[in-house]
C-alpha cells in the first residue's frame, strides 16, 4: 500500500469513529489529507469503498502478523524470557491483538460500529479474512484446552476478541498498564476452565 493510501484510510477511519460514516463526506476526508474531495476518487471508488478498505487492510493486518508470529508447526521462536511452545504461541498472539487494539482505536470503533455500512462484496471479503484469523487462534488455543471442542474454542476466542477490542471504551491507565492488564485478562479467560459443567460440543 503506497502512504498516499495508508494516509487516506488512517484519516477517514479517524473521521468515521469521529462521527459516524453518514456524517463524514468525501470533501471532509479530502480537506483532513490536504486534496479535493473529487481528487481522492483517484484513488478509491467512493466512501463506501474507503470504508471497505479501512476494514479489510486492518484485518490483514492481523490475519498477517498472527500467521507471521508462529512457525510451520503453530509454535513461535521463543526469546530468553518468552514462553515456548503452544503456551508462546497464544501468549504472542495475544500480545499482538492487544498492541493492535492499542493503536488502533478508530479501527476497532468503525468495525463495532460501521459494518452496516460496508457493501456486501466488502463485507464477504472482510469476514473471510476474520474467519482465518479466529481459525489461527483456535488452532493455537485447543493443544491448551482440551476440554474445548472446536466450537466452543472459537466462541471463546472470540469473547477472548471482545475484551481486547474493549480499548476505545476503557479508562485510560497508560499504555503499558493497559496492555499488561488486557493481556492477562485474555490469557486468564482463555485458559481457566469453568467452574460449572461444559458446554455442549
């Protein structure tokens, strides 16, 4: 993606969380980058597009950086004092979710708030590449809990998903506080069996 592209999207998604999609028009996202609001149709087809792409470049992002994170067998390298195994494993995807969810608060604000909004085609294209993503943290999730069927993993992990998107409405405690306690609530709602009987698979 040329920064050019990057820019638009990161001050349109901006814009969007802001105020809304249908109160934000392609002049308003032309005049936040410095152009015409008819010279950014050079580059996107109309605000549904922008907001198509807004979505989808953010769910690459985390589609690529998790299958970036872990090896051919679903295990990451581990540092000197980084767990191993399938514990480093979700260990590092968490860590990546939650550095997402940190920086990215207007994307996670328009996901929650905007899907409506998206085109059918985007929303296929977006919800395909979210899909994977669940399916690469179920993967890693299940050596874990055994306990889980398939099912019932991707249902946590997505909770799991809900607790780490949570940062545009938590109160602020600094980043780092932030990003420790989000972490180990997630790892702690992922690996802590319940208390009463399990679901059905």
């Amino acid at each position: 993606m040329t920064p050019r592209r990057q820019q638009i999207l990161s001050t349109a998604a901006d814009l969007f969380a802001a105020r809304g999609f249908h109160g934000v028009s392609m002049g308003d996202i032309g005049a936040a980058v410095g152009v015409s609001g008819p010279a950014l149709y050079k580059h996107f087809a109309g605000k549904e597009d922008i907001l198509g792409q807004c979505l989808l470049h953010a769910s690459d992002q985390l589609l690529a950086g998790a299958r970036e994170l872990l090896s051919d067998d679903g295990v990451p390298a581990a540092g000197p004092h980084e767990p191993s195994g399938p514990d480093g494993a979700l260990a590092a995807l968490i860590a990546r979710h939650a550095d997402f969810a940190l920086d990215n608060p207007a994307l996670i604000v328009i996901q929650e708030r905007e899907w409506g909004a998206l085109g059918a085609d985007a929303r296929a294209q977006v919800r395909e590449h979210q899909l994977a993503y669940i399916d690469v943290w179920t993967d890693a999730l299940r050596p874990l809990r055994p306990d889980l069927g398939g099912t019932e993993a991707r249902a946590a992990v997505q909770a799991a998903f809900g607790l780490l998107n949570s940062t545009p409405h938590s109160a602020r405690i600094g980043r780092a506080a932030m990003r420790a306690l989000l972490t180990r609530m997630a790892r702690a709602a992922l690996l802590t069996p319940p208390a009463g009987p399990a679901l059905a698979r």
